[in-house]
C-alpha cells in the first residue's frame, strides 16, 4: 500500500470563479475539499423581546456610579440560576410589558391629541351653537379665522373690501382676533387667498363638532381619564419591575443558547 503525504491549505477566491475553481481542482485528483460557508451574527426573536422588555424596565434599576459608564455583571449562585432558566415564565412578563409599552403610547397620543383639541377650541368658546353648522351651508362658505394683531385685522379689511362678504367677530385674547367671514362660495377661494397673505390663519377645526364649551368640558374630562390610565399602567410596570434580575438572567442564558448554535452553524461543512 502506497504511503502519500497530505497538505492541508486554504484557499480564497471570488464568488463568480468558485464553481468552476472546484471543478478544476477535482480533475487534479482532489479528493476532499472543504468550503467555509458565510455567516452572519443572527439574534432570536426571544432575546430581541427580552432586550426590550429590559429597555423598557432600565428607568427602574439603581445603578451605581461606576455602572453609569460600564456595564457590570452581577454574581449569582447556581440555585438561583437554575430556578430562573427553568421554572420563570419569562414569557408572561414581557408579554405583559408588551401590552402596557403599547397601550401607555396609545394613550399618550390620545391625551395630546385631546389637549391640541381644546387648545384648538378655547378661543371659540363664545359661539353657542354647534360649529358644525359652519360647513352645512349650501350656497355661503364660513372661514373661521385667527387675525394676529389690530394693525393686520386694519389692514386686511381693506384689502377685502371689493370681495362682498359679511363676518362676525367670536372674540378677542390680547391682541388676536377670532373672526368668522361668511362668503359665496364661488367666491372663497380668493378670500382664503387674500386672508393666508395678509398672515391671517384660517382655522379647521379638524373633526370637531358641538358648541365649543360643552366640547371642551367632554374633552376635559377624557384627559383625565386618559391621565389615570397612564397611571395604571405606570403602577403596573412599576410592580413588573421587580422582574428585572430574572429577566436578566434569562437575557444571559438566551445570549449564550445562540451563541452555541451560531458557533455550531459556522463549523466547515464538506
């Protein structure tokens, strides 16, 4: 039986050559070629939840002064490591986080959106009719709009005066005015047109609807509704946050499950 000696080399070459480089090199009498396969660092959805669940809990966690700047790694025994990795549902937990993180924006959203609306509505609070009516005119267009100072309300009267309109005067706060001008719609555009110029704001008023006081006091009070509902899911956080050394620790044990498998799904493969 023949005796023959065996290098071992790698060799790298471009994608586009690779099929008939191996090709070549079997022909050679090449028996065993090994090819390296390309990996990249893969994170389980698990860990990506328990990192944000973490994000969401680190406002709770004390920190010294050193693990201001470092990340320090805390001591456990192995009981308690043990109990964590197999009777800990952390699932539960950050499910629970998950609910309370989106309702908490949820509601956030909703309690500025309320807050912009009454701040929308409170200068209007002289009409005492529902300002809905202001769009339900067949043949007249109402433009609901903010003059900014006395000079420019001056002014922008007689820039208008050859429009025919009528308008009403709703109210005055220091030096701004809340007008509504009332026009044949054929006719609003150019109004419009001529107000926008002049710095004037024409107000929409979104989907708003009712008299103005009575809307906001509706508005008021799902403020505060809203502003107890952040409340309990601030309280209800704060009680999950006594989770936290346990969600870390299954942090830790997750980050080193997939570390095993992307180790072992990079190993050559013939």
């Amino acid at each position: 039986m023949a005796v023959l000696s065996v290098e071992k080399i790698h060799i790298v070459v471009h994608k586009s050559i690779k099929d008939n480089f191996l090709k070549n090199l079997q022909k050679e009498g090449l028996v065993h070629i090994t090819e390296l396969k390309e990996s990249t660092p893969r994170s389980s959805e698990n860990l990506t939840r328990i990192n944000d669940a973490l994000t969401q809990l680190s406002g709770y966690k004390k920190r010294g002064l050193l693990e201001t700047f470092i990340k320090i790694k805390k001591p456990i025994n192995f009981k308690e490591f043990e109990n964590s990795v197999q009777s800990y549902d952390y699932e539960k937990t950050v499910a629970e986080l998950e609910q309370i993180k989106k309702e908490k924006e949820q509601s956030e959203v909703l309690l500025r959106s309320f807050i912009d609306d009454i701040s929308i509505l409170s200068p209007w609070t002289p009409i005492k009719y529902d300002i809905n009516l202001l769009k339900s005119f067949k043949q007249t267009e109402a433009i609901p709009c903010i003059i900014p100072s006395k000079e420019i309300g001056e002014e922008i009267m007689e820039k208008i005066a050859e429009i025919p309109h009528s308008f009403e005067t709703i109210n005055t706060v220091g030096s701004v005015s809340y007008y509504i001008f009332f026009i044949k719609k054929e006719q609003g555009a150019q109004l419009r047109s001529r107000l926008i110029e002049n710095e004037c704001e024409i107000v929409g008023f979104k989907d708003l609807a009712g008299i103005p006081a009575k809307t906001i006091t509706t508005l008021k009070q799902r403020v505060e509704q809203t502003k107890n509902r952040i409340g309990e899911l601030q309280k209800k956080e704060t009680e999950l946050s006594k989770e936290l050394s346990k969600l870390e620790v299954m942090c830790d044990h997750i980050t080193n499950q997939d570390k095993k498998e992307e180790i072992a799904g990079t190993l050559p493969e013939t």
